[in-house]
C-alpha cells in the first residue's frame, strides 16, 4: 500500500518515494542498497539537500574529512545522510567564489552581529551543529576569525571611557542600563553634543517609554534654546508616555513661551488650552495633585473678581468651581486639601448655595477620599520607575523582589477595573481612560515582562478598545510588545492567534496561503531572534576557547623554561597542561551547551506551533516548491533550519498518525530514534505509538534495542527507569504474567536500590491510586488519633504494665481543650505564632447557698473541687520537641533526687538578708531580732477582712512568703477569683476553720526561738505553713525531716 507521501510519486527502487526538499517525488536522491527497509517510506531517504553544498577553502595543513566516516552530533551518530539539522550546512544555490556572503537582507535581519568579519559567514552557519549539541565539522574560516576580532575589540585601555562603554552596551544592550546612562553623562561632561543626541537617540529606541529620559533629553534640548528639538520630543512622546513629569514639562514649556502679560489675552488663552489637554490626558493620575493645584491658582491669577456680579467674574467664578469639581472626584493625595479650598471658596460665595453645592459634591469626595487610602494601601512598596529592568531568573538574586512588584502592579490594574469610583454607569470613557493609563504605566516599568503585554491587549480586546485614529488598542500592545521582547513565545503567539481568529480564511489557496503569511510573521520575528542569540553564544564559546589556546600555548612555553631550571632528580607532582586545558574547555562547552539547549527548545515549539497552525489552515500539505505548504512542507523547512530537538519529531510524527492514520508517522519515528539515541523520553514515546498502532512486535523489538544499547553505557542505566516502568506497566495490564515478572527481575537487577515491593505494586496503580501502598482504616479511633505534641523520636524503654515501679495515679480531672473562639475563623497556621484567643472554661459553680451545698456534696462523694479549673495551655511546639529528644528517667544511673522534697525545702528555707548576716557575723542576737522585725511586713490577716471572707478572722496568708502575697494584693483585688466578685466561686466556711477568736498571724506564732528544724539560725525563724493546717501540724512540718 503506497504511503500518503507518495500518492503522485513514480515508482523507484522497491517502489520507495524519496522524501525531498523539492518534494515527494521518489526521483532524486537513490537510497543506498543497504538502508532499504522495502517499506513504502524509507527514514533515511529525507533528503533535504537537492543541490550541492558550498566549497569552503580549508588551510593547507587540514586535512579533508574522510568521505565514509560516520557524523557525530554530541555523541550521537547520526549516518551519511545530510537530510537533518546542524548535518551540513543547508544547501545554498550553485554561484562562484563569493557564494558564501549573504545577501543584503540576510545581513540586515541578522541580530547580535559583532563585526563586519560576521557578515562573510552563510545565513546557515547557524544550523551547522545538530540539536542540541555541536557536530565536530570544523568551522569555516570566516566564522573562526570571528574570535580574535571579538578580542581585539574588547582589549581596550582604562582611559578609553567611551570605548569600554560602548562594547559594554553591544554586550548586552537591554540589561546594562547604567552602562547607557554612564555612557550619556560622559558624553555630556565632555560637551559633545552630537553624540549625546546620539546615544539619546539610541538609548531610546531599546527604552522608548523611559519617561526619565526623556525628560533629561527635552532639558539638554531647552538648556541649548533648540526650541524645534524639543517640540519634536513633545510630538513624539505625550501622546504614548503618561507621565506626570513629561507632561509638567511640557505645561512650564507653554508657559515659557507665553506671556500672560499679554494685553490681548492671546497668551492666557494658549496656556489656559494648555491646562485643558493636559489635564484631559493625565488629569486622573494619582500623582498630578500638583497640575490641579497650579491650574486653579491659574485661574485665580486670571482676569475678574472672585464674589464680583461682573459677567467676567461670574464667567471667572463658574470656571473655579468646575475645576474644583472635577479635582475633588479624583483619588489624589492632595484631595482633602483641595476640598477644604473648594469648601472655602462655596461658603465664601454664598453660604446658602455653597451648601447646597457642597452637598452635592461630598459623596463624590468621600469616595475619592477613601479609594486614595485604599490605593495607597495597594501601592504600598511599588516603586513607579520608567527604567525597565530585565527580570531576573527563578532562584536568582532579586527574582523575588521583581515578582513582588509584578503582584502589586497588578492588584493596582485589578482595582482599577473593580471601579471603586463607580465610573461606568455615567462616564465610560474615563473608567477605560483609567484602566488603560495604568496598564501603560505598568509596562514602562515592566516593558520586559511579557505577560503585562498580554494582559493589557486581552482587556483591551474584550472592552472593544480603540484609538482616536481607529486602530485597534489591543494589537498595538503586542506589536510593541513584541518589539519589545522579540524572544517571547508568548507574544508571538497572541499575535497570531488574534490574526487566525479576526481574519476569515477563503477556500482558494491562494488567500489561505496570504492568511498562513500573516500569522507567521511575528513567529518569524521570533525565530530570527532565537537564532542569532545561539549564533552570538557560539561567537562567545569561540573566543573563550581561543583564549584558552593562547594561554595554554604561553604556559607551556614558560613551562619548559622551568623544567631546564629544575634539579634531574627532583619529582614534582604537578597536573599536566594538556589537562589543565582540557578541563578549562570542557567546563566552557558543557555551560555554553546549556544555554543553546534551552534556546534550542524554544525554537522547537516555535516550529511546533507553526506546525499546528499549518495543518489547521493548509491540511497535511507537501514539500514542494516555496513558500512551506501544510504540515508537511513547514516540518521540512523546520529541519532545513535546524537546532531542533525531539520534541518536534513526536508532535509530526503523532498528528501524521492520530488525524491521518498515515504510515509515514512510524518513519519519522524511526529517523528521530537515529537522532535521538539516548532520550529516553523519546522513546517512551515511541513506545506508545507503536501499541497505539497494535504494532506489538516492533513495539517489543524496540524495547529490546534500546535496553541493549543503554546498557553498553553504564552511565545511560538510569535512564532506563521510565522506559521499563511504562512499558511494565503496559505488560501487567495488556501482557502475560510471565512477562511482567521477566521485566520485574530485570528492573531489580538494574536497580537494586528500588524494592521489589514496588514493582509488584506498580501492577496494580494508576497515577490516581495505589491499591497496595494506601492503608485501610480499620479502627479510626485508634488509627485516626489527632497529633497533639510532636511525637518523640525515640521508642519507650519499657511499659507501664510490665515496669515494676508504681504506675503514678492518673489526674482524672477534665482536661479541657483549647480551642479558638467561635466569633473567628479557626487558624490554620502554627500554634507558637498564632495562640490559640480563649481557653475552654469549665462549668461555672453556682453562688450563695445553693453553690456551697452543691459544692459539700461533691466533696462528700470524694470530688475535687479542682475540676472546675481550666487545664493549663500547652506548651510550645519547640519546647515540645526539646522535651522529646531528652532520654527516659530510666537510663539514668546516678543519685535521684526527690523534686516534692527539694520544693519543701527551698520554700520553707529563709534566706537572711544582708543585716541579719551581718548580725550573725558579729554575734550580736538583738541585732539580729531586731533586723528580722524590719523586714517583716503586715500580714494579710492584719488588714481588715474582706467583704463576704469566709471566717471571722479573714483572709489567711499565702504559703509562699509574705512579700509575695503582698506584691500580689493589689492584682488580686481585681481578680475575679476573689470572693465576692462575679463569676466566682465561693467556698463554704467549713473549709477554712478559725484557730481561735484572734487574729491569726503565722509569721508571728513562728518566731519562736529554738526551732529544733534550724538550731544554727538564731531565733529559728521559719516560713508559714499551708492553708487549713493546725498549730500542731506546723510544728510538725516546721522543718526539714
């Protein structure tokens, strides 16, 4: 059955059409006898190449390449075909000598180009390496002069100021933005005016939206009285840029040039016209406070008198009050001052129609007053530069930073279009006037971030705007945008889309073929940047690799002078120079080939792209003739081109098979594999498509090879991971048993850091569930228990059960969780930051008689009245963890001190102060009673008891110490635990018995001398007692047993 490819072809060898650049006709280019398949559609018969390849001159002393050895592409070999990308250069038409200069238009769209010895080299030295590696063919020779070139222009002397700032700018044009301001003051310290003008010039056709810049560029014009330079700046600027600064610059402009002494008013009229298109074109800007400001006092230095009954000064009056209106409606900072003047000058009229003016304009005021504070709670950090900087790459130093001022440049354009000022119901013109001004100022500071661009042109497609000359708003955004970052995919492909979706294709080829044109374009524009990025790259990569040369050939001739000098017998271990260099170069190439591998992806889907949109408009097409036709015709234009990776490979060969259900799909597949022998993703891939196919047997043939052929390589192993697990996968669904356990023994044997587990689990998983690896919840009350503290990394020693020691009894009060309050949401974050607001409270305890019989029988059955107090707040999350990792009581073999006893002892010890030491010291007891009694203060028990105190003696003292009790009397007379107050409870009389009828005083029934607990101290002073204990037990507690 004859493929698709070949349907008008005539028949050659075995009837195989030949896949050629200047079509499928199956005529040129024989297949070689020993790469027939006898298929309809042979791989290696894509020949791309229909006529012959340039004659480059080579030096006599290189040596011409064999002709039967095979080509290389960064390890891959790639045969003798040159169908592919980066095989040999793309064949150019037959001419003489000078038939590698490019024409005038190929050195005019070439970006990057650093010298006019670039301009020699082919428009196809940029796809002479395969993707995404370079082959080992040498380089022309024009192409390798480049690098001395490249080093001679940037071997400049210090005091070449200018020189070293212009290879600085050619560097990197769009980055090094203090390079170009650097290079402008220079210009202007030295008063060569031209060539600022120039560099002006220059800079601004990179920034053409740097207000700042031009603002500098408009001074230096005035500042030389160059009048019709400076209206030109004005021309071509205020319309684009709406910036405050330019646009004030323009006003003192007008007012320079007029003057208001002017007896006809000719002059007053002018600026006054002045004010108006100003204000009407960047009147809504937060920051033009100041032109408001100036235009009123304009208005009030005008002709007529404010309160007069003239018709000019009614005419001067109705003038004021419509600029006060409109000003006090708009979100600036100044509002409230221009609304007490607006109130002043209304109430000053006439107070009765003042009000009334001021009534009706206050709720436009109030809402411009509080979206001012709510814009500037917004812009809080935004800083509102016209110098775009380059965003920096993720994980690179300031890419937070700039991400940051992208989110709050876009909550601004969010606000706007939430239309906090309720514009839209009366005045849409200003409500879109506003939204659009701030996406303009939003991409003078992010011009170089590409989804701003797209933003601003889908907002101004879906709101249907246009300018005043009737363009449409939306496509101007990413025109510029383009021109602006001419390597974004992304623009490109808005770009496109809008062109395929507002442009009607005909059936004729001919306007499908104009259609196809038109979107290419900015894709074209795209491509041409990409490439020549990759060509300046190699440029670079060139010329580092030289200069490596020159240093390794000098260091080996000092080196050899050195050896003379050195002793016959001494040995030094030294790398050799030959490594050296060798490490130097390869570390250069593996970084510059990152680089070109990325840019080499992004090429590819660029001609994915164009891929897709081909067979949309032109079906599968053909390789015939020029302009590319169809799917087909763009493909082998893509490969002409070159530095293509798989990818695109699997998308044709996919949409040849999936739309077409064309056999040359598997061909394309089969070509890719010679091209692409270590991807594994790509055979993946491959893979699919054969069992998408029932293809079974090639499917395991293909299996089979490339499994042998990774393991030739033992650094190629590794990448044999997704290829056994898809097609494991697709044996213990599809397959025999025996089969899958084959794969499985040789996956253990390939890695045998994975677990045999896993392997039979990958039988049974989808990527939405895993039938062996997800537990079952048997028992959620035990299995579902919420983590309460971190849980320790170590295992209990032993178990309460089998320990011999007493099981302390368990604290059977409620513990009472804490949980937030219920008026707030419930906080998701971490306890240690956010603490929990309110504790749980237990059951409050009745007042009066009811509360304490209650309270006498729960005593009666044995219940503590601690039950109604709130367990205590957990401890931190850290402190937890710190507890954790501290080893169990029972791995400690040393002396175990009794914490209850140490706590005794260190609270009913007194420390004596300064005079009863020194008392102590001398020998003297009286001093010492005498020092004592001065330290003591009033018990509690000898203030008059408390209002509702249970007993007649009041109150009794603390346990812990006079001083404390007394340094926490004031706190706790607010408490609301104290009797009386609300919420209290209130214990029953019995529970604190009286001693006697007098007032009891511990401190005093405890200074008697001769305490047999403290026989050294003198007096044998000691502290009070617990609550509730008698005479007899604080004698026998008194001291230490």
């Amino acid at each position: 059955m004859e493929s698709g490819l070949s349907r008008d072809a005539p028949p050659q060898q075995d009837d195989a059409p030949v896949w050629s650049a200047d079509g499928w006709n199956g005529t040129d280019n024989q297949i070689p006898a020993d790469e027939e398949d006898g298929g309809e559609y042979d791989p290696e018969s894509v020949i791309l190449t229909s006529m012959p390849p340039p004659v480059v001159e080579r030096p006599v002393s290189e040596s011409p390449r064999p002709s039967k050895k095979p080509k290389t592409a960064g390890g891959f070999i790639i045969e003798n075909s040159s169908d592919e990308e980066g095989d040999t250069p793309t064949p150019a038409p037959a001419h003489t000598s000078n038939a590698l200069k490019p024409t005038p238009s190929d050195a005019q769209t070439r970006p990057f180009s650093h010298s006019p010895l670039q301009q020699t080299t082919t428009s196809q030295d940029i796809t002479r390496h395969s993707p995404p590696q370079a082959t080992n063919e040498p380089a022309p020779e024009a192409t390798a002069s480049t690098a001395p070139a490249a080093s001679a222009t940037r071997s400049r002397l210090p005091t070449d100021i200018v020189g070293i700032l212009e290879d600085r700018i050619k560097e990197d044009p769009r980055g090094d933005i203090e390079a170009w301001l650097a290079l402008i003051d220079e210009q202007k310290r030295r008063n060569n005016v031209e060539d600022a003008r120039a560099v002006y010039e220059r800079f601004l056709k990179v920034f053409p939206h740097a207000a700042e810049i031009w603002v500098s560029y408009l001074e230096m014009e005035l500042s030389l009285d160059n009048t019709v330079e400076a209206e030109s700046i004005f021309t071509r600027t205020l319309r684009a840029i709406p910036d405050v600064q330019l646009w004030t610059c323009y006003l003192n402009y007008i007012r320079r040039r007029n003057d208001l002494n002017d007896p006809t008013g000719r002059a007053r009229q002018t600026v006054s016209q002045s004010y108006e298109f100003v204000l009407n074109n960047i009147g809504q800007d937060r920051d033009a406070g100041s032109i408001w400001q100036d235009y009123i006092q304009f208005i009030k230095t005008g002709p007529g008198q404010i309160g007069g009954t003239g018709w000019q000064d009614q005419q001067k009056m109705d003038v004021l009050r419509k600029a006060y209106q409109r000003a006090i409606s708009i979100p600036m900072a100044n509002v409230n001052h221009l609304w007490k003047e607006y109130d002043q000058f209304e109430m000053g009229l006439n107070k009765m129609t003042g009000r009334k003016f001021l009534q009706e304009r206050s709720p436009s005021y109030m809402t411009a007053r509080s979206a001012n504070t709510h814009l500037e709670n917004i812009t809080r950090g935004l800083k509102r530069t016209t110098l775009p900087r380059l965003p920096p790459a993720p994980g690179f130093e300031g890419d937070q930073e700039y991400l940051e001022q992208v989110r709050l440049w876009k909550s601004w354009i969010s606000w706007e279009k939430d239309d906090p000022l309720v514009l839209q119901p009366d005045d849409q013109n200003t409500y879109r006037q506003r939204v659009l001004q701030v996406y303009k100022q939003a991409l003078m500071a992010l011009r170089f971030w590409p989804e701003m661009w797209v933003d601003a042109a889908e907002w101004c497609f879906e709101n249907n705007i246009t300018s005043e000359d009737g363009q449409d708003t939306g496509l101007q955004f990413l025109i510029d945008g383009l021109e602006a970052n001419p390597e974004s995919l992304l623009i490109a492909l808005k770009h496109a889309d809008r062109i395929e979706s507002t442009q009607a294709a005909r059936e004729d080829d001919v306007n499908k073929a104009a259609l196809v044109q038109a979107i290419r374009e900015p894709c074209d524009r795209v491509l041409e940047t990409l490439y020549g990025m990759i060509k300046k790259l190699k440029d670079q990569e060139n010329a580092i690799l030289a200069k490596i040369e020159e240093e390794a050939a000098s260091n080996t001739a000092s080196g050899n002078v050195d050896a003379d000098e050195e002793d016959e017998g001494e040995i030094k271990e030294k790398p050799s120079a030959e490594s050296i260099k060798a490490s130097k170069v390869k570390a250069v190439q593996d970084g510059f080939s990152i680089q070109i591998q990325m840019l080499s992806q992004h090429i590819t889907y660029v001609w994915i792209s164009l891929a897709r949109i081909y067979r949309r408009l032109q079906g599968q097409g053909h390789g015939k003739g020029t302009p590319s036709v169809g799917l087909r015709g763009i493909f082998i234009e893509a490969r002409q081109r070159g530095r293509l990776t798989s990818d695109i490979y699997v998308e044709v060969a996919n949409m040849e098979w999936d739309i077409y259900q064309d056999g040359v799909g598997t061909k394309i597949y089969e070509r890719g594999a010679k091209l692409f022998p270590e991807q594994e993703d790509y055979f993946v891939e491959y893979l699919k498509h054969l069992h998408a196919k029932r293809d079974f047997t090639n499917a395991r043939v293909v299996f089979s090879q490339t499994v042998k052929r990774f393991k030739e390589k033992p650094d190629l192993i590794p990448k044999l991971k997704p290829i056994y697990a898809y097609f494991h996968s697709y044996e213990a669904r599809y397959g025999e048993l025996a089969q899958v356990k084959e794969l499985e023994k040789q996956m253990a044997e390939l890695f045998p850091e994975e677990s045999s587990l896993t392997h039979f689990a990958a039988r049974f998983s989808t990527h939405r569930f895993n039938p062996i690896t997800a537990r079952v919840i048997v028992s959620p009350a035990r299995q579902m228990r919420p983590k309460a503290i971190m849980q320790s990394v170590e295992q209990p020693s032993f178990s309460a059960r089998s320990s011999p020691r007493p099981v302390p009894q368990i604290d059977r009060s409620p513990q009472l969780p804490i949980i937030n309050s219920p008026k707030r949401p419930f906080e998701s974050t971490d306890q240690d930051d956010f603490p929990p607001r309110k504790l749980v409270r237990g059951a409050s305890p009745l007042k009066g008689a009811a509360g304490r019989r209650l309270d006498q029988q729960r005593r009666a059955q044995g219940q503590s009245t601690h039950s109604y107090v709130t367990a205590p707040a957990p401890l931190p999350a850290d402190v937890n963890f710190f507890l954790s990792q501290l080893p169990p009581t029972e791995t400690f073999r040393g002396h175990i001190l009794s914490a209850e006893r140490m706590v005794r002892l260190v609270q009913k010890t007194s420390i004596p102060s300064f005079g009863e030491y020194r008392a102590l010291k001398e020998g003297t007891a009286q001093s010492t009673v005498s020092s004592t009694n001065i330290h003591i203060h009033k018990a509690s028990t000898e203030y008059a008891p408390y209002r509702d105190s249970p007993g007649p003696a009041g109150r009794p003292a603390s346990p812990y110490g006079v001083s404390r009790a007394m340094a926490q009397a004031s706190s706790y007379r607010s408490s609301p635990l104290r009797p009386g107050s609300s919420g209290s409870y209130e214990p029953p009389s019995a529970a604190y018995p009286a001693p006697n009828t007098n007032q009891f005083n511990p401190l005093a029934q405890n200074l008697n001398p001769g305490n047999p607990g403290f026989a050294g101290w003198q007096g044998g002073y000691a502290l009070p007692s617990q609550y509730n204990t008698s005479p007899t037990q604080q004698q026998q507690y008194g001291y230490y047993q």
